[in-house]
C-alpha cells in the first residue's frame, strides 16, 4: 500500500515491452518522421525537481500517464497510476466535503447551543478533512520517479528506431548520447507553453 501511494523509489531498472501495434504508431512521410512523430520524453521543471510529465513526438505534445505507461507495455503501471490518481482524488475532494461539512455543523451548534455535541462533532469533521488534504498531498502523483521515467523513455525510443531500422544516428537514439535539458514548446488539451524538456 506504502509502494502504491509514495511511489517507487529510484534505483530499480522497470523492464518495458512496447509492441509499436497498440497503439498504433503516427506515420510520417517516412521513417525518420515516423519516429519523431511517436519518440516519448519527459518534461520536469528542473534536473533535480520529482515532477514530472511525459510527452510524445517531435511537437511535444502532452500525454497521461496512464498513455506513457501503456506505450511502454506496461499495463500493470498505468493501472496503479489510475488507482492511485482515484485515491488522490478521493482524499483531496472529500476533504472539502468534510470540512465544509464540520464547519456547518460547528457554527449551526455554537448558535444553538453553544458548544455542545453537535459542535463537537462539527470540529472533528473539520479536523477530519484537514487530515484528509494533508495526507492527499503526500501522494507523489506518479508511480515511477522522474529519472526511471526518463531511462524507460529512451529505452523506448532506442527500440523504436530498433523497430523502425534505423541507425542510431538517424534517430538520434544512441544509447551514448547522455541526456539533456532544453526549452520546448509543450502542447496538449488544456496544457500548454513553455517547459524543461529532457532530451535522449
């Protein structure tokens, strides 16, 4: 349960077995376009920052994790990823409900009756919920951290140009090329601008 909500920690190599049929791969005009329309990256504020996004192809454009993880093969991480954005959901939104709730009940007893059970039991709801949006807060929204998401997205990306048979100059996929960080444009539904973009 720990694992589930404060996620992995960094260190262990996750194996990833993309099968580039589903989903289907974006065709370009030829090849070389084909993979920088469907290479994966990941966008982090800083080099040492834990957040993290990924994206995909030469426009950046934004994807779910839950997307990301099933690009790489690996459904078993986009469901903990789905379970866990519930959890997170479920806390954070219902810690309104709970303090909303408490602070009625408190405020309605105190002009009632002064503080008696029904105010009592208004600040433990209120308590509650506070209780509630702290812990939401510790639950690191990805299940991988930001470096391993960036390992599995080259080990993508070199198995793609694998896939695609082309050389690692053409892809720029060589596993040498150590990777780096640089300003990109980053487009998606309800998402865009500027941002720290981890280049393979």
């Amino acid at each position: 349960m720990a694992a589930l909500l404060l996620g992995r920690e960094a260190g262990a190599v996750e194996p990833i077995h993309p099968s580039f049929s589903a989903p289907a791969l974006e065709q370009g005009s030829d090849l070389e376009e084909t993979y920088e329309l469907n290479a994966l990256g990941v966008v982090r504020r800083s080099s040492s920052s834990t957040w993290w996004r990924p994206v995909r192809g030469k426009y950046r454009w934004a994807m779910s994790y839950e997307d990301f993880f099933v690009h790489l093969g690996r459904p078993d991480l986009a469901e903990q990823q789905d379970r866990r954005q519930l959890i997170k959901g479920t806390l954070f939104w219902g810690s309104f409900a709970l303090t909303l709730g408490g602070g009625f009940l408190f405020v309605h007893g105190m002009y009632s009756s002064g503080f008696g059970a029904e105010a009592a039991i208004g600040v433990g709801l209120a308590a509650g919920g506070l209780a509630a949006q702290v812990t939401s807060r510790f639950i690191r929204s990805p299940v991988v951290p930001a470096d391993e998401a960036e390992d599995m997205a080259a080990r993508y990306n070199q198995a793609l140009a694998g896939f695609l048979r082309l050389s690692p100059v053409e892809s720029g996929a060589a596993a040498s090329q150590p990777a780096r960080l640089k300003l990109q444009p980053v487009v998606g539904h309800g998402f865009g601008g500027l941002a720290v973009v981890g280049a393979f």
